[in-house]
C-alpha cells in the first residue's frame, strides 16, 4: 500500500472512530439534550391578582410527587379551566403571576414536569404525557372547573405533551406556541450524519397526532425562532384538522413570547371566544356510557396545600403511548 493510501486509510480510521464516539455520546446523554429541568423557581412567591392562588402537590400513578399552583377564579361556582404545559427548561411559577392576564376568568392548572422546580422523579415523555392525563383528570373533577371546558396550552416541548394529552381526553379547545412536527424531526435537522431515529427515545412525535384532534386548535409562532424553525411548524400546522389560527407574534423569539404582552392578549381572546360557545349536551347513551367508564377506575392520585402534609385523592391517570427530543424545545 502506498504512503498515500495509509494515511487516507487512517484518516478514515479516525473518522469512523470519531463518529461512532460521537453517536454513542449522543446516545447515552440524549436525556439532557432533550430535558433542561430548571429547580429554581422563576418567581419567588407566585400569585396570580386575578384568582386565588394555591400550592398543589399531586400524586403520579406510580407515587411521584408533582408540584405547583391551581388558580381559580374569585367568583364561586364552576368555570372554564386551563391545564398550562411548560417548555424545555421552563419552571412555571410565572404562569400564577401572569394568570389573570393570559387566563381571565378561567381556572388554571401549572405543574412543573418531573425534576423541575421541586416536582420530584426524572423527566421522560411517556411520564409527561401519563402525567398530563392525570392533571386533566384531576381538572375534571374539581368543583371549580365545568368538566365540558377544559383547554390544554403547550409551550415548544410542551406543546408535544398538550397535544397527546389532547388526543387522549376531552379536551375543549388547544393551544400551541411555537410548536414542532417531532422532536425527532428537528434531532434529524441538528445530528444529519447521525442515525438519530435508532437513537432517540424520547421523540414527541405531535405530526402523528395532529390529524386527531377534533377541536378547535390555536398556533402561535415566534417572529425570530432559531430553536424551532417555522418550516418544522408549518409541517404540524398543515396536519391539524381544526386549525382556528396560526399568527406571529411581532418582535418575538423562542425565548420571550410567552411573557410578551401581544402572545398573552392573543391567548386570552381566543380561549374566552372559545369557552363563550355553546357546549354541546351529550346524549342519554354517552352519559351511561361515561358513567359506566367513570366507575371502572379507583382514584390514585392526591392533593395536598403546600403548607399542610395530609394528602388526599384524586382521578387516576390513564397510560399513553409515547417518544422523545434534543436541546431545543425550549425555554
């Protein structure tokens, strides 16, 4: 062999090596690139000034403790509710003190995943959707919420979990912002040399999912969005099958469109318009037949104040089918 030969033949020697180090590296860390679990909370004594404000503690079907606030509104009796699903490396205090702007008059759910803020247990999206589920549930079921209108709202990651939590309950009404065809998707887009689809178990594949969701469904992108590209959204947009909306918010990126003024007045008009439509009235056999899956299932999860330590039952929690992501969907 010549000299010239050798040294290509080990050049490639080296490469390959390389790219195998590499892809076994992206292998065993993928949870940390798809999960940034933020402990610290962004506000320090969250309060929302246009509801009641309370620390909740629930419990996951398999005993994990889930943390955060549920704000309901100062008039009694039941109302429209709002279960909020975070990004990437969102810690969700700031949604109770942004509440009576983003959800006026609604009752409102923000639980941090698991291993963010002081939720307990390690983030995966099989737990994240279980999890999601259990929250609607337990949403369900409060004497505050009118069970017919609950709307789930999913932020880059967590607009993944909203819409699998979607597709397996009743929900009224969604909203996505800046939300992505897959995980795995836009993984493909940032490791092409790679053979990411063996790799990749947390995939959040919401383009699966869209076709099936039947209610009205709300977009909102960044303006400037170097985490999730307009193109991967344009892909999950063209796949929902109740599209009401698909608007960018002026002067936004993926980090700041949330707490933007402009993303919050778009939220609130849309999901007050949504919840003022009439409810439809299910039929005497739907009622049965709800009645009848209502009582096949024993209440596993639990509430608590975080200022008491008794915990008490709530819904259980049904399994779903799931996936995964890389360093992106976001704060």
């Amino acid at each position: 062999m010549s000299t010239r030969n050798k040294i290509a033949a080990g050049m490639a020697g080296v490469a390959s090596m390389l790219w195998l180090g590499l892809t076994a590296a992206v292998a065993a860390n993928q949870r940390r690139l798809v999960f940034n679990p933020t402990v610290e909370r962004e506000v320090k004594s969250p309060r929302s000034s246009g509801h009641r404000t309370r620390p909740v503690v629930l419990r996951a079907k398999d005993g994990t403790r889930l943390c955060g606030w549920l704000m309901t509104p100062l008039a009694p009796g039941k109302h429209p509710a709002v279960i909020y699903f975070g990004g990437r490396s969102e810690e969700v205090s700031w949604v109770v003190r942004d509440a009576g702007k983003l959800f006026p008059g609604m009752a409102v759910l923000a639980v941090n995943y698991r291993g963010y803020g002081e939720s307990h247990g390690v983030p995966a999206e099989i737990h994240m959707i279980e999890d999601g589920c259990m929250l609607f549930d337990w949403m369900a079921d409060s004497v505050h919420v009118d069970a017919r209108r609950i709307a789930v709202v999913g932020r880059s990651l967590g607009s993944g979990v909203a819409v699998q939590v979607a597709k397996e309950r009743p929900a009224h009404s969604v909203v996505l912002i800046t939300p992505y065809d897959s995980i795995l998707a836009i993984a493909k887009r940032k490791f092409r040399v790679m053979p990411i689809e063996y790799m990749l178990r947390h995939r959040f594949e919401s383009i699966k999912y869209a076709p099936s969701l039947k209610v009205p469904t709300f977009v909102l992108r960044a303006a400037s969005d170097d985490v999730v590209p307009h193109s991967h959204t344009d892909q999950l947009v063209a796949k929902l099958a109740q599209l009401c909306g698909d608007e960018v918010v002026p002067a936004s990126d993926h980090m700041n469109i949330p707490y933007l003024e402009a993303t919050q007045s778009r939220i609130a008009r849309f999901l007050t318009a949504q919840f003022a439509m009439p409810v439809a009235i299910p039929s005497l056999a739907d009622a049965m037949l709800a009645a009848d899956t209502s009582t096949a299932s024993t209440p596993v999860n639990a509430l608590t104040t975080a200022a008491a330590t008794p915990v008490l039952p709530a819904p259980v929690l049904a399994a779903a089918s799931i996936l995964s992501i890389p360093p992106l969907a976001a704060k």
